[in-house]
C-alpha cells in the first residue's frame, strides 16, 4: 500500500542524511528512488461544474491527465481556464462533480473524514498570499500540521526545526509571520506543507505576490525539495518563466478543458494548440521593430533572404554546419535559443544572400523549421 | 459626604463590579460558541445548518431589540427559576448575561467572519479537523476583534447595569437615582457620574492596551 511504502520507506534517514553525513548515505539514495512509486496522480475525466447566480458554470471538463512521481507539473491558462479548481480537486479542497482523481493509484472521492485527513498529511500546499497564521510564531505555524495530528511534542520541535533549516529559517522560529518578508514568509509556508513530510506539494501561484529576485530564489528552493526529497510538485503559475524555469511537464487548460500537455521543452518548443501560443507570446519575441517595415515580400536585386529557423528540441544547432549548408555569408540578426530540459529551443533570425530552396533544404536537414519570413536589403 | 454615604457608594460600587464581573463572564462564555455558531453553521461554512442558523440568528435579534429595562422585568420568572429571588445583585445578573450575550455574541460574529477564508483552507489542506480550525485558526486570528468587542460589550454592561435598581439590586446606578436624584443630593450624583467615568475610562484603557499587545505581534 503507498501510504505503508511512504511510511517505510520515506525514512526520515533522507532527511537527516543531509546534515549528519555520517549517518547512511546510500539508504538515503535507495529511498530515493523508492519513493517514486508515490507521488502521482491520476485525473479520470475529472468535471467540475459550480452553479452560480449568472447559472451553471463549467470549472472543468473532462479532465485527463497523468502526473507521474517526481514531476514538477505545471498548470497554465488564462484566468478562469480552470486551473485553481484543477489544483484543488487533489487535496479534495474542492470535489468533481463527477469523474475522479487518484493519488498513489488510490480514487480520493470515498475517501471519510479521517482518511481525508491522511490524504491531506501526504499532499502538502503552498498558497500565493502565504495564508499563515498572525497569531502565531513561525514555529506555531509550522508545528501546527503536526499538533493536529497528534504527533508528541519532543517530535514535533525536533521536526520544526528540521523543516525549519530545509527552508533555510533557523533563527526565525519565534518571530511573528507580520515581521517577515514575502519571501521568507513563503518559506514558512513551504516548510508548514512539508513537515508532515507529504509526496505531493500544490502550489497555488506560489510566487505570483513575489518580487522578480525572491520568485527565483523559491522556484530554486521548491526545485531543490523535488530533487532532494523527491517530492511531486503541481503548480499553478501566469508567468511562462516559471514553468521554463523548473516544470518538467505542463498542462494547458482552456475553458476547463486540457488543450495541450507534454514535456515542457515540447510544448514550449512547438506549441500546437492557439491558446498555447498566445500564452507564451510573451516569451517569444518578434521580429526587431527597425527591421519589420524594411522587410520585402518580394526579392529583388540586391536583397537578402530572411530565414526564421525555429528549433524545438533538437540538439543544439552547429554554426558551422549552418554557414556551410546556406553557402553564402549568413547574417544573424536575432537569436533566442535556450535549453530547456537539455533540449535547444527557439528562434534564429538569419539573412542569407540569394537562398534558394536548395539551400533552403540543406538547412533543414540540420534540423529545425526554416521559414522564409521576406527580403531585406543586402547590405541592411 | 458623610461616611455612611461613602460606605454606601463603596458597597454600591462592588456591587456593580460583581455584576458586571460576572455577567460579563457568563456573556464570554455564552456568548462565543454563539458567535462561533452563527459563523460556522452558515451555508458554506465548516458546520453548515442553514436551517439552526436562521432560527439561532432570530431569537438572537428578538433579544437584541427588547430594551433592557423590559427585558429586567419581563425575565422576572425566568430570573426566579434560576436564582430563587428577583430582587438583588444575583437577580441583577440573570437579565445582565441574557441581554449582554446576544450583544457580544454579534460583535464577536463580525470579527470572526473578517478571518480570511483562505486561513480556513490553509489549515484544512495541512490536514485540520474542524476542531483545529475553530481553535488554532479562528479564535486566535479573531481575537483582537472580539477582546474589543469585549471591551464594547462591558462598558455598555456598566451603563445598563444602572437600570439594576429596578430590581433592587443596589449598584452605582442605584445610589445615583435614590440620592441625587430623588433626594437632589448633588455631589453624591457628581462623586458616582466620577467613579462611573472613572471605571470605564479603565475598562477601555484596558481593553484597547490588550488589542494593542495582541495586533502587535
């Protein structure tokens, strides 16, 4: 049963290896890979439709989806796509009305009150306006998952302060949340959801109330729990750097309904679907604005071709192979290629004098899509 | 004055202690899981009983529009069941609480309701019974709010503890109406408006230090 192998095999040894390096390395490495077993979810045709004054309003339709153990799972869409509903349907802060949601293999919906409790200890939350306690310490706030379910107090310290310094808070615990900042104080609400020591972590727009700096500083946070503890994390986000930055798959909703799922390098490489598209228009950037009114649709002598080679995914493109297959003098004019997941993905803007398909065609073969976005002068 | 007539005012000023004192215990004691109750058992809230909701909510409302000195004489056979007298402090204290429950339990309501619903779903997402919630969540976030609720409460507590006369159960009020008034006393009426002045400049410096101690972490 998983929450047998999450008992058992989660040794709190994972936890305490780190900062006892004496005490059984390999064990901690074995429980790592062990603990992939849990920590997935599964939605079945997950439905959610809320009734509301203006009538009934479909949150999620026919929801599909697979998370598998150790992912961090992005979660986009517009607002009111259905992605906070989503999220929420895990931990059974909000129910389908009908399909289901599985975690670790188990449905959830006929779960009682006590084993809804459980599930709640195994799946942890973080929240955009933190929702920690005024009136109590930081210890309080942490230590509160554990007091609720029973744990003995000697435990529970030893176990505060332990999430405590995983967050990298230790001389924070009896200040009050109101003396903290944003960013600290979403390091408490990340160590009050991970002191029951869950299998999933929900975040929900977790750094959306950051600033640019503090938001990188807990996606590296929340991507060094994945790797260390091997926590699932699902995480809702607006802002696409997010998902670049840490998802390993991501999840598109529109209207309620998943448009698009996949690695992230796969969808942000070549998104298909027009909702996808006009999400990650921000990423993705046009043509320079002193080039676009000097671009010609028609060549004439003495212009240059301007080729957009997108790559999505492939290995990352060789200069040389690319000047050697165009065979004339090739002339960058804007480049956004990055690695995401391992994998090249973006945008070259070349001017070549003179392409033909020929050249067109070889430069294929390097890999990537050639577009022929026009003409410029030669010597522009 | 002479010294009966300051006896007089002491004995009358620790019988108003005494009743407000306690009837303002019994009100906190009452008048919370009321409060509690009205919160909790709305629809959507971690209790719901829409139904108990609106029946509690209006026989809170009948008390709180029935004026005290009514309420002092109506409750006379209710005050007998519970006390075996209707004259006296302990008369006095019956109507007190029942007048002041209902009062505080509103106010108490309104600080309860100001706790931020997403608390309630953090704390139900770290897996918190209800139980947790009604205790590590909204009672300590509201607290401030209902300590000077509180305050509110005991000050007005003070003030309708004067109509307690009525019943004979003696107090500041008392004294006031009996010999400034009706035997034009002056400075007995000036030395009680002083120590009533007095008293509830304390009970509100008090209260409002509290709230400030507490809104400070």
């Amino acid at each position: 049963m998983a929450g047998l192998a999450f008992d058992s095999l989660r040794a709190p040894a994972r936890w305490i290896a780190r900062d006892r390096p004496g005490v059984a390395a390999a064990p901690a490495v074995v429980t790592a890979t062990e603990t992939r077993t849990a920590g997935t979810v599964r939605f079945e045709a997950a439905s959610k439709t809320y009734l509301s004054a203006a009538g009934p309003v479909q949150a999620l339709d026919s929801v599909d989806l697979d998370v598998p153990a150790g992912a961090i799972f992005g979660i986009i869409g517009r607002s009111g796509a259905g992605k906070s509903s989503l999220l929420r349907t895990v931990n059974r802060l909000e129910e389908p009305t009908s399909g289901r949601v599985l975690v670790d293999g188990e449905p959830i919906e006929a779960l009682d009150t006590a084993g809804l409790v459980a599930l709640r200890r195994r799946v942890g939350m973080i929240f955009q306006h933190f929702n920690l306690l005024s009136a109590k310490t930081v210890r309080g706030n942490v230590a509160l998952p554990l007091k609720a379910a029973g744990l003995p107090k000697p435990e529970v310290a030893a176990r505060v302060e332990e999430a405590l310094r995983l967050v990298g808070l230790e001389g924070k615990a009896d200040t009050y949340p109101s003396r903290l900042s944003g960013g600290q104080k979403q390091r408490v609400g990340i160590a009050r959801a991970l002191v029951s020591r869950p299998e999933i972590l929900l975040c929900d727009e977790a750094t959306s109330a950051l600033d640019p700096e503090t938001t990188l500083t807990i996606l590296n946070l929340l991507r060094d729990i994945n790797r260390r503890l091997g926590i699932t994390i699902i995480l809702i986000t607006h802002e696409m750097s997010v998902i670049r930055e840490i998802c390993s798959d991501v999840v598109v909703l529109e209207t309620g309904r998943v448009v698009e799922t996949g690695p992230v390098w796969r969808v942000f490489g070549a998104p298909e679907h027009p909702t996808t598209r006009a999400l990650l228009e921000p990423l993705s950037r046009g043509l320079p604005a002193d080039l676009a009114p000097r671009l010609q649709p028609h060549p004439a002598p003495g212009t240059a071709t301007v080729l957009a080679i997108t790559f999505s995914g492939q290995a990352a493109p060789d200069l040389s192979a690319l000047a050697a297959a165009a065979g004339t003098p090739v002339r960058l004019l804007q480049a956004g290629i990055e690695r995401i997941q391992g994998h090249a993905v973006g945008r070259m803007l070349v001017a070549v004098d003179a392409a033909g398909p020929d050249a067109e065609d070889r430069l294929r073969a390097l890999g990537g899509t050639i577009e022929r976005i026009g003409y410029v002068a030669a010597d522009d | 004055m002479s010294p009966q007539m300051i006896d007089r005012l002491w004995q009358a000023f620790l019988d108003t202690l005494v009743m407000v004192g306690v009837s303002a215990g019994i009100a906190v004691l009452a008048g919370i899981p009321l409060a509690l109750f009205l919160v909790t058992s709305e629809p959507g809230g971690i209790f719901p009983a829409p139904k108990a909701n609106r029946v509690v909510g209006t026989i809170v409302n009948g008390f709180r529009a029935v004026p005290f000195i009514v309420l002092l004489v109506a409750l006379i056979p209710f005050t007998r069941l519970v006390t075996g007298t209707t004259i006296g402090v302990w008369a006095a204290i019956v109507p007190l609480s029942v007048s002041a429950t209902p009062f505080f339990a509103r106010i108490a309501e309104v600080s309860l309701r100001e706790v931020d619903a997403g608390l309630i779903e953090a704390a139900q997402s770290i897996g918190c019974r209800r139980r947790h919630i009604l205790l590590h969540v909204l009672l300590p976030e509201a607290l401030p709010g209902i300590l000077g609720g509180f305050t509110i409460t005991v000050v007005s507590m003070i003030g309708a503890s004067a109509m307690a006369g009525a019943v004979g159960a003696g107090g500041l009020g008392d004294v006031a109406i009996r010999y400034g008034y009706q035997r034009f006393d002056t400075t007995v009426m000036a030395a009680v408006i002083a120590v009533l002045i007095a008293l509830v400049c304390l009970v509100q410096f008090t209260g409002d230090l509290a709230v400030r101690r507490l809104r400070a972490r």
